[in-house]
C-alpha cells in the first residue's frame, strides 16, 4: 500500500546524492559452477559502500524488495534465488529487513537444453538506503561455464540461508507453531506463536503470504518464556476479501546470526 508512495520518495530523494550509483553499489556476476542435477549454480555480488543497506525479498512495509528481470538469457528455463539469512533494521519507527555492505545472492539456474551452453542476463531493480534512499538498477550478464568462478563467496551465502524450522518439526530449534486469524474491515489480522528459544536482543517474525500482492504490515513481537509470538495484518489489493492458504505460510524468525523459515502455519 505504501509503495508507490515510497518509490516517490526514493526518486525524489536520488537527486540530493552527491554520488552517483556506481560510487554507491557494484554489480556482478559470479559463474559458479555446474550441479550433478544439470542446473547451474552462478551468484549475484552486490557490494555496497559503507552504510548503506540493501532489502531482502520480503523487505517490510518501508523497503523495496528485488524484481529480477532475466529475458535477456539464452538457454535459460527458470531462475531460483536461494537468500541469505537477512536481519532486521529500525529507522524512523519503521522495519525493513535486508543486508547492509552487500550480498551474494546465490542463483540456481534451470537450463532449457541439459548439457548446452548458458548465457545468464540480469537485470535488478533495487533499492538501496542509507540516511536517504535512491532507486537502483543494475545489469550484470555472463557465460555459465561447468567450471566457473566464484565458487567461495556462493557457497558461503549457500551455508548462510536460513535453517529450516519444518511445521514444529524440532528442526531448526523450533516446536510448536500457530497461527490464529481473525478478520478486520479490510482483510485479516494473523497472530503467529512460534516454541522457539531466544533469537537475540533483535528478535523478529516475518511474515510471508503466497501471494506476494497481498500486503504485510510490520509486526508487533512479544515474547513469553520459549513462546515468541508476532501480531500483522494481512490486506489484500484494493481491500477485497481473500481466503489464507494457511499451509502456504512461510514464517522467517530473525534475531540471531542466522534466521529460521517454517513452512506452514496450522490453526492452533
């Protein structure tokens, strides 16, 4: 609801800079390396310059998530970003989740033709913040070879992805996990309790509806012993009514070094 107003902002606010983009954020493409299932594993390098911060796909009500744009690829079928484990930042009373002074986005790539060359082509529309915020967009290309480059930073952004949390499967240090929903007049209020042991000082659940339309206000945490509990509401475009696929919920627990990702949410 509040992006378009946002994305204003940002432009507005992109003529103030003294520095251009590129003093600001450098792109490129690292090859990777070849996966015995036939897809290629490549990573997306953003460094940023000392302060600034980048959003992660989910990035609160006052950030700008990635849109990936990969139609000039050639023998390319599908393109899966695989995310770090990100962390919460507070600024002016708002959250934003994201990476500050850059990010390896790892990228598994889907070849149409098994065993064929693969030329990948990105393009990303960004935004990237610091005391102000700007717009970027970068377009980083590059030839997939089985060999490649890159190899360590991928696989540590690899490593760095959240532990999975199952549906209160233990995995990931996590218990019992609920989700209770009750309607407001303009879509849904979602209360989630996740059995989790505390995260760190910063603790955070966000949450993630299958429908990436489906707007997510910042939560509300409070935490009772080994139970953390988050409070959003949930609102569909336009304000319509929509029925919550409660088995497609993903819910991210931030706070710690690294975050951990539930899938699904049962009623409790």
């Amino acid at each position: 609801m509040k992006t378009a107003a946002l994305i204003l902002s940002l432009a507005a606010a992109a003529p103030a800079l003294a520095m251009t983009q590129e003093d600001l954020l450098q792109a490129s493409l690292l090859p990777g390396w070849r996966m015995e299932s036939g897809h290629h594993m490549a990573g997306l390098s953003l460094e940023l310059a000392p302060g600034w911060k980048t959003y992660w796909r989910r990035p609160g009500e006052a950030g700008i998530p990635p849109v990936f744009d990969w139609s000039g690829s050639e023998n390319v079928a599908a393109v899966k970003v695989h995310w770090p484990s990100p962390v919460m930042f507070h600024t002016n009373g708002m959250q934003t989740v994201g990476y500050k002074g850059g990010v390896v986005l790892p990228l598994e790539v889907v070849p149409k033709v098994a065993g064929q060359p693969v030329h990948l082509k990105a393009r990303v529309d960004m935004g990237i913040c610091n005391d102000i915020c700007m717009p970027a967009e970068v377009t980083v290309s590059a030839d997939l070879d089985p060999a490649g480059g890159g190899q360590d930073g991928i696989r540590a952004a690899l490593k760095a992805r959240p532990a999975s949390g199952g549906q209160g499967g233990g995995q990931g240090g996590v218990g019992r996990v609920s989700c209770r929903v009750e309607p407001i007049p303009d879509g849904l209020r979602l209360t989630a309790t996740v059995e989790i042991g505390a995260q760190g000082p910063d603790e955070a659940v966000v949450i993630e509806p299958a429908d990436p339309a489906i707007w997510v206000s910042d939560g509300v945490y409070s935490r009772a012993g080994g139970m953390l509990t988050a409070v959003s509401e949930l609102v569909a475009p336009g304000g319509v009514p929509f029925a919550l696929d409660r088995s497609a919920l993903r819910l991210t627990v931030l706070g710690g070094a690294r975050a951990v990702e539930i899938d699904g949410c049962p009623a409790p």
